[in-house]
C-alpha cells in the first residue's frame, strides 16, 4: 500500500461519521440474519412492560424501535443495546411495548429466567409514558413521523430535520500512536492481533 493510499484510507475512516461504507439492501438483510442469534440476547433478558392507552396516542416511524438513553450515564458515551436504559416500540396507536432496563437483575437473576417472561406486567398508562414513547418515536424517525388522522394534535409543529447518517462514530483528531484497546501498536507492513479484555 503506498502512503497516498494510507492516507486517504485514514482520512475515510476517521471523517466525522465514519468512513463512507455503502451495503446493498441484499448486504444489510444478510447482516441482520447473521446478527440475529447475537443481539436476541439483548432484547428477552430485558423485562417486558405493555402499556395500553385508553386517552393518549402514539405515534410511530420509519424506524420505531427506540433506543432511551441510561440517564446515569455521560451523554458523550452514546446508547446501544447494552447501555440502554430502555427499549421502547409502539405497536400501534394505543399500545407500546418498554423492554426495561436489566441493571436490577445484574449477579442476582439469569438473563434466561428474565427471558421466561416472570418479571413482565403490565404498565401504568400515564401522560408522561405516551410523552416518552412519542419523543423517542420522533426523534429516532429518519425521514417519516406516522399518525392516525385524529391524532394531529400529538405532532409537534417543529420535527427534526431528516437523518442521513444511522451511526455516529467519533475519533480522535489526531493518532497519537497508542493504541486504543491495548496490545502492540501495528507497524508499517505488520500485522496486528486485538487483545480481548
């Protein structure tokens, strides 16, 4: 590989978003099937809550699974399915499905008990749910918001721009030379073996 190369390599990979990587709709689905037995995990060791909505309606989007954020934790270090303190999806105009957060069964209770169902109920409808449930609907949408025709009301007249980009990265502005996960740092020409913490 030749400097030019590498440079132009390191500046794709390190742009603001990440490097520009385009995956074929036929590409994506293949990732999601290869992924699925992975990340399941992450979604039936988390206790189930149903909410039914007698007066509040939810809206719901081109991408409705929402990720909330762990308010424990620092903004700067992002959600995902992990660090989530909860996932939330609205099934439909009345009835939102919140995966809750598993920090309170950590050492205590397998995640395959809490996959059982024991620990899901029913939750109490409440203004403040709906408000959470349209929020992270809104704000996880990438181009479409979607309502029933009586539920106007409930968008708001400001929505956020449309996203074009799904995964923020970051990096450093400038490599040090250390390496980020540990081990050797990689030489020219060599080849470099991650270390599993």
């Amino acid at each position: 590989m030749s400097t030019d190369e590498a440079e132009r390599i390191w500046n794709e990979a390190t742009q603001p978003g990440g490097p520009p990587i385009k995956l074929a709709p036929v590409g994506h689905i293949r990732q999601m099937l290869e992924l699925t037995p992975e990340l399941v995990k992450y979604f039936v060791s988390r206790p189930w809550q149903i909410y039914h909505f007698s007066r509040r309606s939810l809206l719901t989007c081109d991408a409705p699974v929402s990720l909330i954020p762990n308010p424990q934790l620092d903004g700067d270090e992002g959600t995902g399915l992990l660090n989530a303190w909860a996932i939330v999806v609205p099934l439909s105009r009345r009835t939102g499905l919140l995966l809750g957060n598993p920090e309170a069964f950590f050492g205590k209770i397998s995640g395959a008990e809490v996959a059982t169902g024991r620990f899901d109920h029913r939750g109490e409808p409440s203004t403040a749910v709906a408000q959470m449930f349209n929020d992270a609907t809104i704000e996880n949408a990438r181009q479409w918001v979607y309502h029933h025709p009586d539920d106007k009301a409930v968008v708001p007249e400001k929505l956020p721009e449309p996203r074009t980009v799904e995964i923020q990265t970051s990096s450093p502005e400038v490599f040090s030379g250390e390496p980020f996960f540990g081990g050797e740092t990689p030489r020219q020409g060599g080849n470099a073996t991650p270390q599993t913490p």
